[in-house]
C-alpha cells in the first residue's frame, strides 16, 4: 500500500530496496543504501522518513564510503611508516558535513539523483544539518581548512580537537540585543562521528608528585578521568586519502561513582567526578572572570594536550614490528603543531610522559620534545598572549608546573653563559613572570623557547613578532622564525558555495584543475575587460545576491534590494575590528540621505549594510556594538524617506553555513581594524576569491591581498602600523583634531534618534586623550576622515558598472595565493618536514 507521491505507509518509497552497498557511486545503489540505513541503523520510529530521517539516514550512508576510505588511508600510513602531523587546535569550525564530502567525493551527481528517487532535494536534505559547534572565528576556521588541505595534499596528518557538546553560544538577537543560548548540535546525535571504544587514556588533575629514591619522579593522586575518543573523518578532494579530526569526550568509569553515598541519598556528592568531568567539554571557551572559570579552562587545555599525546606516543609504538621503538626516532617520525598557545601544554606533558612514564632523563626528553613540537602564533594583542597564575598552574598540574621551572630556569642560566647582553631583558624574556603582585607564567615565551619553528600567519603579522614582540629571542635563534601566510580551501569556498561563478571560471580558462592549483586564476585576468565574461559574471553574482536576499527576509524579516549595492562586515565583534567605525559611518549616510532632496537622493548609490558577528558573552563594549547596529537598522529600515537608499541588516548567529551564503552574495566587504592588530585574517581571503572588493587597511593579510589583485583594486584608507605608536602618543598629548564629520556622526548617534538606550559608554571610549576605556585606542577617530574617503570612492566605482565587474574579476584572478593548499605545502616541507603518502 502506498500513498500519492509513491512513498509506502511506512514513508519510504515502494520501488527502492533497502540494500548495504558501502561503495555506491550510481545512484539507484546510492538510494538503496540511503534506505537500508533509515530502515537498518534507525534512530527514528520507523513510521517516517521526513527530511530530518533522510538526512542522517544520507549522512550514513556517505558515511560507509568515508570509513571504507579511511581504513585504507590508516593501514597504508602504517605499512609505509611516514613521517606524520598532528595538529591541536582547541577550535574548529567545520560548517556542514554533507554537501562538502559529496563534493570531495566527486558525487554530487548521483546523490542528487538518488535524493530525488527517494522524494527530496539535496539541497532541502543539506538544509536539515547542523554546523558543527566546534569553533567560534578564524582560528578554528582556519583549522578546519588546513585539514581539508591536508587530506587533498595527501598528507599523512591528522587534527585533534575536543567535542564540546554547547560549543560557544547560539546568537539570538531580541529588542535587548545579543542573547546566547547554547549551542544544540548534538541534541540528537551527530551522523558524522565514530566512536573508538577501544581508544581511551587517563587524564590526571590536581595530585602531587613523588619522588622515588632514584630519584625519578611520579604524578599521583588527585582524579583522573577518562578521554574518549570520537573520529570525524575529512576526506580530500578527489583522493582516496581520508584523514580524520580526532574529538576528546571526558568520561569517567564506573567505579568512580560511589554507590554507598549514592544509596545515602547523597546524589551530587556521589557523582561528582563525572559532574566534573562533563564540565571539561560542555562550552568551547567557558568564562574566565572567576577562579573555577579559569580552572576549567586550563584544564580543556590540558585535557586536549594530554590525551592527544599519550595517542600520538600509542600510534609511534604501533607502527613499530618490534613494539617499542627508540625515542631518538621520535622527532623524525612524529611532528606536532600547535594553534596559537592554548595547546602549550604539550610541551611539559611531553617532557613528562617520556621522562616519567618511559624513563628517559632530561636532556634526552629536552631534545625529543624541542625538535617535535612546533607553534604557531596568531595575535599580537596583549590580552590574546595567555598567561597562567603559577598557584593555579602548581594547584591543578604540579608535576607540569616543576618542568616548566626547570625549562625556565636552563633558559636563563643559557642567556647568562652566552648573552650577557640580554641579561636586563630576562624579565621579559624568561617563561615565568615572578612578579609577586601576580606571579604568572608566560606560554608564548614557553612555547617560543620550547619550539623548532615559530611562524606568523602574514608577512607583515610575522614581520612584527621579529621586530617587536619576539624581537630578543630571533637575536638568540635567528632561524626559528617564519611567516606561513594563511589560506582557504578553495572547495568549500568557492567551488561549493558558489557552483555558478565557479562554472563559469571553468569554462574559461578550460580547466576545472583550478579548484586543486589556485594559481591559474591568473588565466582570468587577460578576459577581465571582455563584454561577455562581464556579463556571465554578473549573472552569477545576481544569483547569489538573489539567494542572499531572500536569506536575509526569511530569518530577519527585512526586505532589501538585491540591485543595491552589498556591503558586508562579518567577524567576531571586537572594538579592534571597528565594527563601531563601520555603524558611526551608516549614521554618518543616514543623516546625510535624510537632509538631502528627492531629486538629490536619487542621484546616491543605493546600498544595504550587513554586518553580523558574535560577541564574547562577557565582552560588555562589543555586545553595545551589537546593539547599535540593531537600533540603527530598525530606524533606518523603517525610515520611508531613506529605506530605498540604504538598508542596515544585523545577520544573526553567523557561522560558516550562514557565511556560504552571505560571502558569494557581496560585492563589497570591510576589513577595517587598526592596522598592525589582525594577524592575518581569512575572511578576507573569501570574499576576494568571490569577486567581492575590499575596503580596508594595510592591515594583516590585506597587505598581500593588495599586492596580489592589484591595488587600484583595493579601496585603501587609514593609518599604517608603523605609524599608530605616534598617533597614539600625539592623542595622549591632546594633538588629535577631529574631522567634522566624525564629531557629527558621534553627535547624532548621542542624540535619542536611535532610541532610549544609552550609549554613553560605548562612545565614551572614543573620547578623552587617555585613562581606561578612554582615549580612542583603536584610532577610530584618526581613521574616520580617509574611511569616508575611501567610502565615497565606492559609490563612484560601483556606478560604473563595467570598471566593477572588471575590478571583481581581478579580485578573483589574484587570489591564487591564498589557497590553504600552498599554506599546507609550505608548512609540510619547511616546518614539518612530512612528504605525501598516497593511498594507491
């Protein structure tokens, strides 16, 4: 018995059989595999099979292809024995699964098709899944496309992560501006993970340490818990190399709940190590502002560190055929990068694990560790340096706590022996900070002493750590230091996400190898003036702007005109970013538009400002921000005699899903913060791949984005980083004199045009010369003047249309450079040292 549309009472459909077919590439098999899974690992009643049943039973059945791939790609690494990475970052932000791996696989075809035998679309069926809440910004997007490089590269490399259950916070926003809630991706069940049952190492806090009569040491005592680990496999782009993101769960065992209590009535007492441990991986990056915030934040640090490397240690032996292997052999077989500094405590884990638990002495472990572990920095921002309380340190982790003495102490007494000259600089220099106010250890000092290779992640962020903020230590090892510009994977940012301008790129230059060699987009520039790519062009771009509208009513409710012009801010809310720039700016073109003429307004270039973003929980002046925008949008939308000339959209909870469609859709984007405080940026790199110009400083990576599309593609504006020390000191003294029309932007926003709430405190900090929370730090005053400048340039540009379309399409041609393929390549051959090992 079926019903109208072919489907069995049951919801699934009569002519398909439900059959396991793990290598299904047609789509008659691909549909009977979908069904199998629906009807044979269900996880639904079994009286539908909605989108939602579909997409996990979809999911599934990709999911064969990817674990048949993956144990192909994990029994070669270990016949073949390479050299292997393993990168831990504390982030990632993967986006959705789905449409990616269809795409990597090469079988978006068949999928489509076999979708539709079953009554759906793809796209409906991919609309189903969550983002993976992972990550919050850059750094975890940046790892998410490093591991897809990795695996496209062939590369013997694999991520390891934690999996946080709420991630950050959902972003809602409401008449009081951002609200989070927390994150719901794993309410179900992801489809993507594989639980290893038989992959599970003990994690210690607190304790104390013995020392044995040979003098060797033991950590003991304290709790232990138990790290899981779940696999989510990245395959690369057409390769059957599939390499895997490694997720940590904090478990604890049976026995640590303690029954008598339990029985006493005593329920949370009796529980709680495991309270305990599902704390370490409930929220990425939990509040610090109290002693158990950074107690627990130190601990996922640790948690993530640990496990990683007693299974990095486990995999070494494992590919040995005579058990353990020599520790000598440890570095030319093993490399480990660390994102940023919050994976740093892999340095003394490692010296403990080898010295403690395999009974090497230190010299040995010293060696192991220094010519294993690698460090990447991404920030120059004071706050963003982390440093640790040496009594929290010493309370939570005392044998880490003795090492990182000891590491401490040898530095020293070597800068004493060998460089009297940087005698007086040791209080900067040296890991702890014995300051007796607020003794604390320093993990970028640890981790650039520690470390074989420092890199920054653009030429002028690497610049600046060797001229100012690592500047003594390059004197000490002038060749520890790199820059590694950063990249994006060009599938899921250009390929996937924008499927019409990608065709089109194809079908010019002849050649879809693009996709997998960025560089031959340079073939594009020779056809940048002809009529009929310009046209071709802004079809596609009119697609995605369609898309893009549409987008924006539905979870908004603001209708905005697809054929003004798009102009877009999306980052993490932070005052060195200048979204309050960006904001004083559309007040700026508001007051303006309302004092002019019909006839006068209609000679402007109509434009809708997106800005979207989110804003640390506790982060009281980026959250204002948020506001601002909110209450500038609802009386801007509203205004009759403006809306048709500008439009100001807050975009909610952005995250990668919601950045595929809102990156293809722009033809303007702002990337705007104080120059010299962006490490590189990669959203940047996105939105010039995607034909979208730039509005922004010599700042981070837009210096070489310039250089690369050209610069009279680039509306450059503001201050440069070496000039900002002055400007800084001349507001100090009282010299800064203000533009007109900043004071005027500054006057209205003040003056209850955009509601009751009072934004004295936020515009406060742009006032005064100094003091805390004063004195305009991010120059955004300064900058104000040459912004509108920049601005007015624009709108000039964006009116002739073919100048546009031409400008866009070198935007794209110069972005070859930014791949994270050449990013990877050049980190596995110049920092790791690992070569490609191909599944054959």
């Amino acid at each position: 018995m079926s019903n109208a549309n072919g489907k069995a009472a049951t919801g699934f459909p009569d002519k398909i059989s439900a059959k396991a077919n793990p290598e299904a590439s047609e789509a008659t098999d691909i549909a009977g595999n979908i069904i199998y899974h629906a009807k044979y690992s269900p996880h639904f009643s079994p009286l539908k099979f909605g989108p939602e049943q579909a997409l996990y039973a979809t999911a599934e059945s990709l999911r064969d292809r990817l674990i048949q791939l993956w144990n192909e790609t994990y029994v070669h690494f270990n016949k073949v024995d390479p050299k292997q990475t393993y990168y831990l970052s504390m982030e990632y932000l993967q986006g959705r699964a789905l449409t990616n791996a269809i795409g990597n696989l090469d079988l978006g075809g068949p999928y489509a098709d076999a979708l539709r035998k079953l009554g759906y679309e793809l796209e409906e069926i991919a609309e189903q899944e969550k983002d993976a809440a992972l990550g919050n910004g850059g750094l975890g997007r940046l790892a998410s496309c490093f591991l897809d490089s990795m695996a496209t590269l062939n590369l013997p490399a694999w991520g390891y992560g934690l999996r946080y259950r709420h991630g950050l916070f959902k972003q809602l926003i409401t008449k009081k501006g951002q609200e989070e809630v927390a994150e719901d991706w794993l309410e179900k069940f992801s489809p993507w993970e594989i639980v290893r049952h038989d992959v599970v190492f003990p994690v210690r806090f607190f304790g104390n340490v013995e020392i044995n009569p040979d003098g060797s040491r033991k950590w003991v005592g304290g709790d232990v818990v138990q790290a899981l680990a779940y696999d989510v496999p990245i395959p690369g782009y057409k390769t059957k190399n599939t390499i895997s993101l490694r997720l940590w769960e904090a478990k604890v065992r049976a026995e640590d709940l303690d029954l008598f209590q339990f029985n006493e009535g005593e329920y949370e007492l009796a529980a709680q190590l495991r309270s305990r441990a599902q704390q370490i991986c409930t929220v990425l990056y939990p509040g610090d502002a109290t002693e158990n915030g950074k107690l627990l934040r130190l601990k996922q640090q640790f948690f993530l560190c640990s496990a990683s490397l007693q299974d990095i240690i486990s995999r070494f032996n494992e590919r040995s055929t005579e058990g353990s292997r020599k520790w000598s052999e440890f570095p030319s077989k093993v490399a480990v990068q660390m994102n940023d500094t919050h994976p740093t405590l892999a340095i003394p884990e490692l010296m403990r694990l080898v010295m403690d638990e395999n009974g090497l002495g230190w010299d040995e472990a010293w060696d192991v560790t220094s010519r294993t572990v690698g460090y990447t920095n991404h920030t120059v921002l004071p706050e963003a340096l982390e440093k640790w309380s040496q009594s929290l340190m010493r309370k939570l982790l005392p044998r880490h706590m003795e090492i990182i003495e000891e590491i401490d102490k040898r530095f020293v007494q070597t800068i004493r022996n060998t460089r009297v000259d940087l005698e007086d600089k040791l209080s900067t220099l040296s890991i702890l900070d014995n300051n007796p106010q607020k003794p604390v250890v320093r993990m970028a000092n640890l981790c650039v002493v520690s470390s074989h290779t420092v890199n920054g992640v653009a030429q002028l962020h690497s610049d600046i750590l060797k001229a100012e903020l690592f500047v003594d230590y390059v004197s000490i090892w002038p060749n520890k230091f790199q820059n590694k510009t950063n990249g994006i994977t060009p599938r899921r940012w250009l390929r996937f996400c924008s499927p019409e301008l990608s065709d089109i790129i194809t079908k010019w230059l002849k050649t879809d190898k693009w996709i997998t060699d960025l560089d031959l987009l340079t073939g594009l520039r020779q056809f940048a003036d002809n009529e009929e790519l310009q046209s071709e062009w802004a079809s596609a771009k009119a697609a995605n702007k369609q898309r893009l509208t549409q987008y924006i009513e539905r979870v908004t409710g603001v209708s905005i005109d697809p054929n003004s012009l798009f102009d877009i801010q999306v980052k993490r809310i932070h005052e060195y970013k200048r979204q309050l720039m960006n904001i004083l700016g559309v007040i700026y073109r508001f007051k303006k538009l309302k004092e002019m003429k019909p006839e006068e307004r209609k000679k402007t270039v109509p434009r809708t400002v997106m800005i979207g973003g989110k804003a640390f929980a506790t982060y009281t002046n980026a959250k204002r921000i948020v506001k601002l925008v909110n209450d500038v949008g609802d009386v801007v939308n509203s205004d009759p005699e403006v809306n048709e000339y500008l439009k100001v959209v807050f975009v909610p909870n952005y995250n990668v899903t919601v950045a595929e469609i809102l990156i293809p859709g722009s033809e303007l984007s702002q990337h705007i913060s104080t120059a010299g405080m962006e490490a590189s940026g990669t959203s940047n790199m996105k939105f010039a791949l995607n034909g979208c110009l730039i509005i922004g400083t010599l700042d981070g990576a837009n210096v070489e984005i310039r250089e690369e599309i050209g610069e009279e593609n680039f509306f450059l504006f503001g201050a440069t980083a070496d000039q900002v020390p002055r400007l800084r000191k001349e507001r100090e003294d009282g010299l800064f004199k203000p533009d007109p029309r900043f004071e005027e932007a500054k006057q209205f926003a003040k003056s209850g045009v955009f509601g009751s709430y009072d934004y004295g405190p936020l515009l406060d900090s742009l006032e005064g010369n100094t003091g805390y929370g004063r004195g305009d730090y991010f120059l955004v005053g300064y900058d104000f003047a040459s912004y509108m400048d920049a601005q007015a340039e624009v709108d000039e540009a964006y009116k002739d249309r073919k100048k546009w379309l031409m400008m866009s399409i070198l935007s794209t041609a110069g972005s070859g450079k930014f791949s994270s393929d050449r990013t990877i390549a050049q980190y596995a051959k110049e920092i790791w040292n690992i070569e490609a090992c191909p599944v054959p």
